[in-house]
C-alpha cells in the first residue's frame, strides 16, 4: 500500500489552475514537478496538457 493517494480525484479544473499549469509548461518544468506544485496526479496534468494542446517536458 506504497501508493500515493490524491485526495482531490476527479476535480474539475479551476481557470487559475489551468493558467498555473500553462505557465509551468511554457517555463519547461517537468511534469513530476508541475504535478506537485499543482496537487494534482501526473495522470491528470498529462491529460488536461493534452487537451489543452500543451507539450511537457520530459526528465530523462
């Protein structure tokens, strides 16, 4: 039972959050990093970037 549990599942998107993840994105942060700073699953910052036509950068 090591997983991360998200107490926010399946929130809609605020208009600030939208904006916070569209500034990350565009400063290049990766996503481990604007999943955090957002409180939000990596899963959903991947799919909402997506749909918002967003590319994340990816740490390797």
């Amino acid at each position: 039972m090591g997983e991360q549990r998200f107490e926010r599942h399946k929130q809609p998107w605020t208009q600030d959050e939208v904006q916070k993840l569209h500034t990350l994105a565009k400063k290049g942060m990766a996503l481990k990093a604007i999943a955090k700073a957002l409180t939000r699953s990596e899963e959903s910052v991947k799919t909402r970037a997506k749909q918002d036509g967003l590319s994340i950068a990816k740490l390797r």
